[in-house]
C-alpha cells in the first residue's frame, strides 16, 4: 500500500502541482489549505505518513505552529517546503523537526529526495535522536530512542527526558556553558 503525504500550502495552484509531482512518484496524498486543518486532519487520521508544510499559510496558525501542534500528539516526519530562503525562515523551523526544509523552486528532484531521506531518517535512524528546546524541555524523539530508553512510544520517551538537568546530563554544568555560548555568539564549534 503506497504511503500516504499530507500537502498543507494556502495557494491552490502550488498545492495541485505538488501533489501531481508526488503522486508521479507513487504516493498517496491528501491536501489541506490551513494549519488549522492540518491540526484537524491528522487528530482524524492516522495513515498519514508524512507531511509537507508551507510555512505561510495566510489566516490563522502558520505552518511553523501546526507543525508544533502536531509533533505534540504524534510522532511523524514533516519537511518543511517554502519559498523562502531567509536565514531567519531557516532558523524559525530548526528547532521544530529535523526532517528537513526544501525550497519550493528547487524542483522535483530535490523535493522527492527529501521526501526519500525524510522517510529513512524516520524509519531507520540508525541512532536515538531526542529533540530539545534551549530551555531543556523534550519536544520529540525517534523511534530507536523509544526502544534505546524501553519505552513503548515515541511519547513515552519524550516523557522519560522531561527534566534533563536533573541526572540525563553527565556534567549539567557543560550543557549551561553551551546554552550562554550559543545564545552570545549564536553558534557553537567544537564544543
């Protein structure tokens, strides 16, 4: 059974094209106009394997906020796609997923080997990967982090890193001396 994609973008046009690109491609697809819908759609289904999320989306929520509502309640690649390039675009959806972000205009090449690499990161990470915001709260883990810490979902283990300053981290005050670096110079090297 061909897998199913969520193509969430506000232009209709835009959204035709990307779903005529990734049904060419043996997929499955669904198509929302609003991260409203989005949020809606995936609590009413649960075949959806992938979402594809503009980041403007006119009224209401944007994309950036659905993804978030979404990741909160399931766990599911989503590439981000977009046409804007702006670091600060860039830098908006880093710390939401790690699926990916494409260029709208990079063309169907690129767009389905993200869609290709998005899957295999989710399904056969070969490592426990767990999401974090700066602050230390757990946003999202993978699969192979599930089984690493035994837990029975990707939830259950989001759970198990709720406090990772009280015993998750060897040395806690490390992980501090990163956070100030990162926030006066806004990256770290060799850390």
């Amino acid at each position: 059974m061909p897998k199913k994609i969520l193509v969430v973008e506000d232009e209709v046009i835009i959204a035709m094209n990307t779903v005529r690109v990734v049904k060419n491609h043996g997929y499955e697809t669904e198509t929302v106009f609003c991260g409203e819908a989005a949020v809606s759609l995936m609590q009413e289904q649960s075949d959806i394997a992938l979402i594809l999320m503009d980041i403007d989306l006119g009224r209401g929520i944007d994309g950036t906020q659905a993804a978030e509502q979404i990741l909160g309640k399931h766990e599911i690649p989503i590439v981000f796609l977009t046409s804007h390039c702006e670091k600060e675009m860039v830098e908006k959806v880093r710390g939401i997923t790690f699926y990916g972000y494409v260029l709208k205009s990079s063309g169907e090449f690129v767009l389905m080997e993200a869609i290709q690499m998005a899957f295999e990161l989710f399904e056969k990470a070969p490592a426990g990967i767990f999401l974090t915001s700066s602050s230390g709260k757990a946003l999202q883990a993978n699969r192979k982090m599930a089984c690493i810490v035994e837990a029975s979902s990707s939830e259950e283990a989001v759970a198990y890193f709720s406090d990772l300053e009280s015993g998750l981290y060897v040395d806690a005050e490390r992980r501090r001396e990163l956070l100030k670096s990162l926030g006066e110079t806004g990256k770290v090297d060799d850390f």
